[in-house]
C-alpha cells in the first residue's frame, strides 16, 4: 500500500514513493532450542527486509547500487531507487508493516489537518524544499522527516488566528 507525501499530495519533484507492505498474519514456530530440533531452522535466519532486499537487487528495473538497508530504526526500510529512463528515476522506501508502523494512520490524520489548515500545504512545501536544499530533510541523519515538519507546521498553524490567510506572514512567523 502506498502512504507518505504522494498519497497525501505534500510531495516534492524529488520525493521518494512510500511503500507498506502488508502481509497477512502467520503462525510462528517456537524457535528451536538445540541444533537439529527442526531442520533448517539452525540456519541463518533472514529477515523479510533483507531477503526482499536481495531478492530486489536482481531486478531489472531497480538500480543495484541504490539499494539501502535501514535496520537499525523503529521501522526498518529499504531505500533503493529505479534504473535511469527518460523520464528519470523514482526513489522508492520499503518497509513492512508492523505494529511500530503507523504510516497508513498517518495518511488520516495529514489529510483531516489539510482540510481544517488550508494554508498548511504552501508552508510545507516551502519548508520541506528549504530543508532539503540544505541536506536536512532525512530524519536518519540527522535532520527532520517531512513527517516531522508536517506536525510542527500544522502545530505552529494551530496557534495562529484562523483569519490568517497571508503564507508570507505565516512563514515567517513559523521561522
């Protein structure tokens, strides 16, 4: 399923395209308790990330050297982009769903905030170029996910009086 600024129409030209993917609930094993309980069970044990991601890299349509594994956050992801076409590449991010994963209830709430703050969509847009024209844009690193900047806009716009219709003002106020 798709979530994030594409489906809520927050996304910049260079934005990545957010994936969730939703795989139906399974009965877990007991993990074996001595070598040879349950054969092949021993063996390393891969996670759905890194078998998707290995199984990704050998496709044609995906560029190898893109191919990013992020484990090591509250939603694991892979980051990979596609191979160069004419019209130009896409940057996909990956993740499973999981009870850590709210992007999907996230969608909800951005879309009833952009309905009651119609000014929210400019400021974020301006905000997130501006962040991201600065290397800021990318939580893991360091700086804030667009999600994050999306939350202190709409915050910032709660406190504001609702006759504000001026986005410069609202702008720099919020800077």
């Amino acid at each position: 399923k798709l979530y994030g600024s594409h489906v809520t129409g927050l996304s910049l030209p260079t934005s990545d395209v957010d994936f969730v993917i939703c795989l139906p609930a399974v009965q877990k094993d007991a993990p074996a308790v001595a070598p040879g309980v349950l054969e092949g069970r021993n063996a390393i044990n891969e996670t759905s990330q890194k078998m998707l991601a290995r199984k990704l890299k050998n496709e044609s349509w995906i560029d190898p050297r893109s191919m990013k594994l992020i484990e090591r956050t509250v939603v694991p992801v892979i980051k990979v982009a596609t191979k160069d076409t004419k019209a130009k590449t896409l940057q996909l991010d990956i993740t499973f769903d999981a009870p850590s994963h709210h992007g999907l209830e996230a969608v909800e709430l951005v879309n009833h905030l952009l309905v009651e703050f119609p000014m929210i969509r400019p400021l974020v847009l301006v905000l997130k170029k501006f962040l991201l024209d600065r290397g800021l844009l990318t939580g893991y690193t360091g700086g804030l996910s667009s999600y994050c900047l999306f939350l202190m806009t709409a915050r910032y716009l709660q406190e504001q009086a609702a006759s504000w219709a001026d986005c410069g003002a609202l702008l720099m106020g919020f800077l």
